[in-house]
C-alpha cells in the first residue's frame, strides 16, 4: 500500500514539474538553455582537430587556422631598429578553428598561452579579423588584424585595456607550417651575442711604429664560436670531447636548440628572437619536456653537466 502511495506522489511531483517547465517555455528558460547548449556545442566544434592547410597564401577561410607568426615591439616600432632583436619579442597568434564567422584561437607570447575568441568579416576580399582576450591580466585587449585574398602576411595591431600598457601598433604576422624535425639545423653562419654581458679585457702591448707601451681595451661578450654549427643535439649524440670545449653560450645554445626544434615557446626574448630567425621554428608549446627523444635527453644531460663551468666571455668579433 505505502509503495503505491510513493509511486502515485511521484507522479503528481513530476506531473507538476513537467507543468512548471511548459508554463516557462515561453520565457527566459528556454532561451537561457538554448544559449549554454549552443555555446557549449560551439566549444566542443573549436576543440576537435582542424586540418592545417599547406598553403600559406590566404585563398579562402580555409586557409586561416594556423601558426601565424611575427614580432612585436614594447616601444614604438618607428624608434626601433628593425635589426636590433632585443627590442623585440616573438608572437604567435594561432588560429585553432573557424566555425561560421567565429574564431578560436590562443596566443603564445613570452612564453604564456591565452585563450582569444572573436569574429571575422569579409569586405572586398579582404578578411577583418577582432579577437578578444580577457583573463583580468594584463596582456587582456583586443587584436585587430587584416588580410586580403591571395597574400601572405597579416597585418593589425593589439589595444590593451589597461592605459598603463603600452599599444601595439604595425604586427605583422606570417603563416609558418610546425612539424618537429630533428635534422633541422642552427648552420655554421648562426650567432647568438647577448649583450647585456660581457667583460672588459685591458692589453697592454708595445707599439714598434710608436716606440712606446699602448693599452687596448676590448669588450668580450657572452656569444657563441663558430663550433654551434658542428653537430645537432637532436639527432647526433654529443662526444664528450667536443663538449668540454666549447663556450658556455655554445652549450647554452645547443641545449635550447633542442627545445626550439619541438616548437618550445621561449619566455627568454632574446631566445624568442634568436631562434626566430630560423624558418623551422614556431613557438607553439609551453612545455616540451615530455617530447623528448632518448637522444636529446642524453645531450642535455651532458650539456648542463659542463654549462656552470664553461668559459663565458667570447671575443665574438674575431679581434
């Protein structure tokens, strides 16, 4: 008797339940339902795999998820020596998918990754893209970029919301396909100078022409020798030999070489431009570390155990 009781009560509460939702299908219920499930379908669309197209030519909206990357400036890029690296920092502004005129996408800049959604539109062949990044920090602002039909480098600018942040005006961006590849290599032209070390070298010598002692004083820096380009930390075991006598910014280099080839995203500026010269390298991951092969865990092993002792300083000009 009490099992029939329950069993009738439940259905008048769910009678009731059903009653209530029909009277508040008119109002905002179903409105509000409508837009999680929406939103909701919309991120699981942005999270599935999407296809990166081998062109990096714009020839339609197909061709905008990707790497699209460039420099940017902290100071006004009219100042700026277009060659003096320091002065800027790599930015990849990555387009996950496209769905409608949505966009998902994420930058990694300074080695942090945020989260950006927007719209694009098309106006005379030209695609203006606004993507939003909101996180209560301070890179949080507005990207502005467009493209047109048929090229290859996007152009915008970044507005922060914050007045105490500096503006980023002129980015250009690039498409740049990432695929690791241990072969790719740093070549025997590649320099890195940091120049914020470096030491003064006193030499005092006798002038024959002068007849009399001259002092010279040159400026050593933290740089690498032409040994960076020998061997491949990726793909060649180190001899220990040919570690122990290079540079301590040789084996620095070596080391993030590796790093790079897996597309680490440098928080190091001076790293993020140095690499960046390199068209095998796109910044695209925040950590790496579980990428490692068996060789380059080897290399790095051996690199850090000889890096503190390496000798520093490196007349990077041949004087």
């Amino acid at each position: 008797m009490k099992q029939r009781i329950y069993y009738f009560l439940a259905l008048i509460i769910a009678g009731w339940l059903f009653h209530s939702c029909n009277e508040a299908a008119g109002h905002t219920n179903i409105s509000r339902i409508d837009r999680l499930t929406a939103i909701r379908d919309s991120v699981r669309l942005s999270l599935k795999p999407v296809t990166i197209t081998p062109s990096v030519k714009v020839m339609g909206v197909a061709d905008l998820p990707g790497n699209w990357v460039g420099y940017v400036s902290f100071v006004d890029t009219a100042t700026v020596d277009s060659l003096n690296l320091e002065a800027w920092t790599l930015l990849n502004l990555k387009i996950d998918s496209v769905i409608g005129n949505q966009i998902f996408a994420k930058s990694l800049f300074m080695g942090k990754e945020a989260r950006l959604s927007g719209t694009f539109t098309l106006i005379q062949n030209t695609y203006l893209i606004n993507l939003v990044h909101k996180d209560d920090g301070i890179y949080d602002g507005v990207f502005n970029f467009s493209i047109s039909a048929n090229d290859t480098v996007m152009k915008g600018s970044w507005d922060p919301y914050r007045t105490s942040v500096d503006t980023w005006r002129d980015i250009r961006l690039s498409k740049r396909l990432f695929s690791y590849n241990p072969s790719n290599e740093l070549g025997l032209d590649a320099v890195f100078i940091d120049w914020n070390k470096y030491k003064t070298d006193t030499l005092v010598y006798f002038d024959d022409y002068e007849q009399k002692e001259v002092q010279s004083v040159d400026e050593l820096y933290f740089a690498t020798t032409e040994d960076l380009g020998k061997m491949n930390a990726s793909k060649d075991l180190l001899p220990v030999k040919f570690v122990e006598n290079l540079k301590k910014g040789d084996i620095f280099i070596l080391r993030n070489s590796i790093f790079a080839r897996h597309g680490f995203a440098f928080p190091n500026p001076q790293l993020a431009a140095f690499f960046g010269e390199f068209d095998w390298y796109v910044p695209v991951h925040e950590d790496v570390s579980g990428m490692l092969t068996d060789t380059e865990l080897r290399n790095i092993e051996l690199l850090l155990r000889y890096e503190d002792h390496a000798e520093e300083f490196y007349d990077a000009f041949g004087r």
